[in-house]
C-alpha cells in the first residue's frame, strides 16, 4: 500500500502528465486547424482562369462542407474532449454529498443510471443534428436550431424558456459556488495562522460582491465566451480541482484507515426522517446536474467532420466520455463518501478545509474560482445575445440601443466600444444573479434545482420527441411505447428531484437570516 506521501506524488506526476498532453495536443490541434484554413483561403483567392488552367477546383470544392462553411476536422476524440471538459465541473464537488444521502448501493447505482440516461438520450440526439435525411439533411448547429426544425411551434418557445431559466439559474449556482471557495481559502488561512484558536466565522457576502463585480466588466467584453483560450483554461482547472479532491479523498481514506457510510446512506438521528426523504430527493438532482451536457451536444457535433456521418462519430465520442466521466465521477464521489461518511460536505473542497495540506486545498479553490468566472459568461453570454438581438430587432432606430461610443483605454490600441443599452441591462444581470446568491446561498438546494429543471426537458424530453418525429416512429409501437416510458419515468425523477430541493431551500430559510448568516 502506498504511503500518502506516495499516492500525493503520484497523483502530482498523473496531473502534469495529463496536462502536458492536453496542452501539446492543442497546440497541434490548432497549429493544423491554421494550416487548413490558409491552405483553403490560397484555393479560394486563384482567378477562374487560374482553376481552369491549373485544374484546382476538386481541391478548393474539399475545403468547404455542404453548408458553404469551411470543412469541419473534428474527430472521435476531439468530440469526446470537447464532451468531457463540459461535462467534468462544479457539479462533481457535491458528488460525495448526494452519494451519502443514498448509501453504498443506491448511491453507485443511481450515478449508473444517469449515466446510462444521458448516453441513451445523447445518441438519440445526435440522430437530430440533420434534418431529414443523416447523411445530406439540414444541418442544425445549435440545440434549438434542431428543436425549431424539427418540433417548432409552441414546442420550441417552451424549450427556449427552460433553456434561458436554466442558464440564469447557472449563473447563480456559480456565484454561490465561488463565494464558498474564496471563503475557504480565507478560513483555512485564517485558521492555520491562529493555531486552531480561530474559528474564523465569516459572511459570504462580500465575497459574493467581489465575484459580481468581476463579472459585470467581464460582461462588457462582446462575445466573451467565443475567446480562444477560455475552454482551455476552464479544462486545465476543472480538471486541476476535481483531480485535488479524489487524491485528498483517497488519502484522507487512507489516514482513517476504514471507508466510512453505509449501505444506506445517513442515518435518521444525525437527521429526521423527513430530512432523510428531502435529501434523499435532492441527491438526484445532484447528481442529474453532474451529468447535464445535452444543451452543447448539438454544438459539439457541429465541430466533426464527414464522411462517416456526423452522428457515427458522434455515437462513439459520447460513449467514450461518458465512460471516462462516470468513472471519474464514481471515485471523486465514493472516496469521498469513505473519507467522510455521514459527514460528507455539501462542497467536497470545503470539507477538507482546515487539514494538511492547506495550501493544496488553497490552489483547488482558486481553481474553482478561475474557472467559475469564466463559466458564469459562457453560460451567460446566450442570454445576453438573445437580449441584444430582440432589442434590436424591436428599436432598431433608437440610439440607446444601436449606438456604440468609443472609449480609450490607456496601454489599449483600439478604442473599446460601449453601447448605453447593453452595459445597462448587463449589469442589472449580474446585480440580480447576485442579490439572488445572497438571499439564498445553499450551494445543494441549488444545484438540486438546476439539475431537476435541466433534467428531463433538456437530456430526455425533447431528444426523444425529436427522433420519433425525426425517425417517424409508429405510434404504439414497441419502440415508441419503450420512449415514451423512459421519458416518463425520468419526468418523475425530474419532479422528486425538485420537490427535494425546493423543501431543502424551505428548510434552510428557516434558520437562514438573509444578508446576516456566517459560516
């Protein structure tokens, strides 16, 4: 048996190792992605006399796909890095939470079968990224593109909504979750600075304040979520922070000496039974929000290249990911479940927050924060263009909504470009994510939510109606009543799952007193 000093080098070794290879494998990925479009661009820009002459025009015809754009590379790894990076995030540090809620048995089987779910309903919704025919159908890049294609009408606003709610609520989950890790890392300091004397209550308030702040001039920033380098930087520390938890996780079992929990998860008398079925509950909408990917897939298809056919290599990226996803997800999950038992944290960073060593704990937090704050404009900048377009479209002679000044900032050879309107209703936004994070800063109780809202409509709901619409399904049939029974059973879970985690909320508000509670 390793020693912990051993596992902590060995998982330091695994860590660096893995991120040498990422980062060399985006750094090929993007040195050939170059090479393609210049070659293509030097096609396109010979004379018709010159294709004539030189007999070029096969090669300028490969650069481009069916739609006119330039010719997609994307293969069944890069598709399932892409899959990974978005599924793997903050929705694994409540992992060890939901687990102890359900106990051994029902904890690992439950993560089974969300991973099961989300694989199923993944392949169906790869069979919608074309419309009509697999091969030569309509291509939808977005999500809703395929929902307006192939279901439209009423179907399609409804989808709309829940996708925009959802994201709102994201954006407030992800306030809650980096005010929580910057108070980590002051408390565990705090703590080690006062030998133990402290106990270093503090108000998650400010920090809160600090994170909105930084969110509302990142929001100025158009289409912030389309810079380069943000998806890598949000890999690099997703995977930075979830990879700290499973080696702390394992070392802290290894002190202990035994794995602790039990076979059915906490006991009643560390709660009451009525909280036992509450969290209970909740524990599914954790772990549902984990797993919640399916608003993106489309997107990541729209990256892969053909022939095979899109959804081919799409059907395998998702079976590799999730595989990967859910293993890694079953040892942060478990381990920290053995390391803590009953006892597990609802934020499995903050649980080891005042244990050697404290300045680990200090570099996953800042981890989580970096990569909140760019995951909040990448979950907020679809509202933000939604909002933009409609004002548009409604005022489209008003100044206040189409003018744009020029503003000079020192050291910055372009002028930045403000619009009246979008810096307005950008901050109100953020001012709003952030009042709401502060009247209700239960970390769980939200995740819950968010996973229960995004659940069925979004990974189970629409996919299955769009590919018995798509495949022309006949009603009755065996294979239409199996459908329409899957979408009905997780509508159930769905509905457990937020009734568990609105009770959580109405339950902590009892003891809660906004704007003045410390922790």
């Amino acid at each position: 048996m390793m020693t912990p000093k051993q596992s902590t080098c060995s998982s330091s070794n695994i860590a660096l190792t893995t991120h040498f290879i990422c980062i060399s494998f985006f750094a090929h990925f993007l040195l050939f992605r170059f090479f393609e479009f210049s070659l293509c661009i030097s096609f396109v820009s010979i004379s018709k006399a010159q294709q004539k002459e030189m007999d070029v025009s096969r090669p300028a015809f490969k650069c481009f796909d069916d739609d006119g754009r330039l010719k997609r590379s994307g293969t069944v790894w890069t598709a399932s890095a892409h899959i990974i990076t978005a599924v793997i995030g903050s929705g694994v540090l409540s992992l060890a939470w939901a687990i102890g809620q359900l106990g051994w048995i029902a904890g690992p089987a439950v993560m089974f079968l969300f991973s099961f779910v989300t694989y199923f309903s993944s392949t169906l919704l790869s069979d919608c990224y074309r419309t009509g025919d697999p091969v030569s159908g309509k291509r939808n890049y977005t999500y809703m593109d395929a929902v307006q294609s192939i279901l439209g009408g009423f179907r399609f606003k409804i989808c709309g909504l829940i996708q925009f709610l959802n994201l709102f609520g994201i954006t407030i989950g992800y306030t809650i979750a980096a005010s929580i890790s910057m108070m980590a890392i002051k408390r565990s300091n705090c703590f080690h600075e006062s030998g133990g004397k402290n106990p270093c209550h503090m108000s998650s308030n400010p920090y809160m304040i600090m994170f909105g702040v930084t969110e509302i001039l990142l929001s100025q920033i158009k289409d912030f979520d389309q810079i380069w380098w943000l998806s890598l930087v949000a890999a690099i520390m997703s995977f930075t922070y979830s990879a700290i938890g499973l080696a702390l996780g394992i070392i802290q079992v290894a002190a202990n000496g035994v794995f602790k929990g039990s076979l059915t998860g906490i006991s009643i008398g560390t709660v009451t039974q009525a909280q036992k079925i509450w969290r209970t509950f909740q524990a599914l909408g954790d772990i549902a929000f984990a797993y919640s990917y399916s608003v993106v897939l489309i997107e990541i298809q729209d990256t892969v290249r053909s022939p095979p056919a899109e959804s081919k290599t799409m059907k395998q990226a998702t079976r590799i990911s999730i595989a990967v996803t859910t293993t890694f997800y079953m040892l942060c999950g478990c381990m920290g479940y053995a390391a803590f038992g009953d006892a597990a944290p609802g934020n499995l960073l903050t649980g080891f927050g005042f244990y050697n060593p404290f300045w680990l704990l200090d570099v996953a937090n800042v981890a989580i924060v970096i990569h909140l704050v760019g995951a909040y404009q990448v979950f907020a900048q679809p509202i933000f263009a939604f909002v933009d377009k409609q004002a548009a479209a409604r005022f489209p002679d008003s100044d206040l909504v189409s003018k744009e000044y020029e503003i000079r900032i020192p050291g910055v050879r372009a002028p930045y470009k403000v619009n009246v309107f979008r810096a307005v209703f950008r901050s109100c936004f953020v001012v709003l994510t952030t009042v709401i994070s502060m009247l209700m800063p239960f970390f769980n109780d939200v995740v819950g939510i968010l996973g229960a809202l995004g659940f069925w409509p979004l990974t189970v709901y629409f996919p299955v109606e769009m590919y018995i619409k798509q495949r022309k399904v006949e009603r009755w049939s065996m294979k239409w009543v199996c459908l329409k029974m899957l979408s009905g059973g997780c509508l159930v879970i769905t509905v457990v799952a937020g009734v568990g985690s609105v009770a959580g909320v109405m339950l902590d508000l009892k003891v809660y007193k906004p704007f003045k509670t410390t922790y």
